[in-house]
C-alpha cells in the first residue's frame, strides 16, 4: 500500500496489533510513515515487518501496562497515539433456552474473561498513556468498539456491553481530557472479514445463540447489510489513520460507525 496521509515522526501504540484488525491497522499507519510500536500477549514472524518495535504485554495487568508505556517512551522518546485495539469474545446466551448446548449459556468466568479484557484493558492503557499526553499537552486515543455496542447483539451481550462501556469511556474521556489538548475518539466496525476473534468456534457459539446454520451464517450477514458484503480490514484501518492524523483534529468524544449501512 502506498502512502496516501503523512503520519511520519508520530509514535503510536496498538494493542492486539500482532493479527486480525489490529494486525491491519499497524500496517496501515506504519505504510503512513508513523513509527509503529505493536503490543500483544504474543508475536508472530510477520509483525517486524509492520512495526518499528514489538512489546510483550497483559492489558489486563496494571503493572504489564505501565511498564509497556515507560519502555516506549525510553526507546522512542514520547507517544502520540493509542489505538485500544485488543479485544477478545465468546458468544453465550444469558440462559439457554434451546436446552442444547450449555456449553454456551454464559458463565461468570465468561463474564470475567471478556470485561477484562474489553472494559479494563483499554481503561489501564488509557491512565498510562494519557499521564504522558498531558505532561506533552497533546495526543489522541482511539478506541475500537463495535455496532454491537451501540445496537445491541443476540448471543453477544456480554461482548457488546463491554462495547458499550467502551463507547461511554470515549465519550467520557474526551470531556475530561479535551482541555489538555487530547482527543479520544472510537471506531465502531460492523460486520467484517474474519479474524481470531470470530474463528469457526466462535461462528458455530454464535450460530446456536441464533437458531442459525453455522455453514450458512456467512451468507446470511451479508445478506444483512445494505452493502451486500462484510467490510475489509483496511477499511477500518484507513479511517483510524485518518483520526490520528491532523486532518482529524476537531473530531473527538464520538463513536463513528463503519458498518456498511447496516446500523440504525
């Protein structure tokens, strides 16, 4: 990919950034010229290809995350950017009404795995990062939400909770920090190509919460968006370069949806 939006000498985190979304968005800013720092339980031979510098790193984990932030800012100096990127689902249902499968009636350590992840990763990498945007007076965070936070999912509440408390910490965010010359922003993809997070066994979960064919549920999403079709990585990975770009900079403290026209 050629450039098409100059992001050179910008600094900038990504969480989950080792595959899926998160994997195309690294790419996507580091084609822009920003040095690209990926942050992931683990790596994969591809990542050095994409970013400038790789780190090991629990979101979940209050003091894995700090060190995160300060090794970045030793080795590069400052950062200019936090994509809330990393993100992790189990579609349940509340109570499983088909008798079936209670394997995918949610459990509390469903509950817990998915909010951890979702809710208080982006929460604990937030703190860390926006101490260092404030000291500077500049920065931006983009958090990557879903529709199903703002719609609502079938077999997904846990996960588009999570979602939707990701939507009010923009929201939030943004109030308290636009002062210091910082802008929060999310991102809300719809429906998409796969990637690990919606793997065959999760189709399949997904599938059963809704009475649906899981050789088919491909098929029936499509049908589903004005569109006609899922949406590509890079899609979504454009517009993230976009917001953290300067040509972006009164936009903050809102969700923008990228679904396709499937969205209310």
């Amino acid at each position: 990919m050629s450039t098409w939006i100059d992001l050179g000498q910008k600094v900038i985190i990504v969480t989950g950034g080792a595959s899926g979304i998160g994997a195309s968005i690294a790419t996507n800013l580091h084609n822009n010229n920003a040095t690209v720092v990926v942050c992931d339980l683990r790596t994969n031979d591809d990542v050095a290809a994409y970013s400038d510098h790789f780190v090991q790193c629990d979101i979940t984990s209050k003091a894995s995350v700090e060190a995160m932030v300060a090794e970045v800012v030793e080795k590069f100096g400052r950062i200019d950017a936090l994509i809330n990127n990393a993100g992790v689902n189990r579609p349940r249902l509340l109570v499983d009404f088909y008798g079936e499968k209670p394997e995918f009636e949610a459990t509390e350590a469903d509950f817990d795995f998915i909010t951890n992840v979702n809710q208080k990763g982006p929460f604990l990498c937030a703190q860390a990062v926006a101490r260092q945007f404030i000291e500077r007076q500049e920065g931006v965070i983009v958090n990557i939400s879903s529709e199903a936070g703002v719609e609502g999912s079938a077999g997904q509440s846990i996960y588009s909770a999570t979602k939707a408390a990701l939507n009010g910490f923009t929201r939030s965010w943004a109030k308290e920090l636009g002062q210091h010359n910082i802008r929060v922003v999310g991102i809300a993809p719809g429906i998409n190509k796969r990637t690990n997070m919606n793997s065959d066994e999760n189709y399949a979960a997904l599938a059963y919460t809704r009475g649906l064919d899981p050789d088919h549920i491909d098929t029936d999403y499509a049908s589903s968006i004005p569109l006609r079709r899922v949406g590509e990585h890079e899609e979504i990975s454009d517009l993230v370069s976009y917001l953290v770009s300067s040509h972006s900079s009164y936009i903050s403290g809102t969700t923008l949806n990228i679904t396709g026209g499937k969205s209310r």
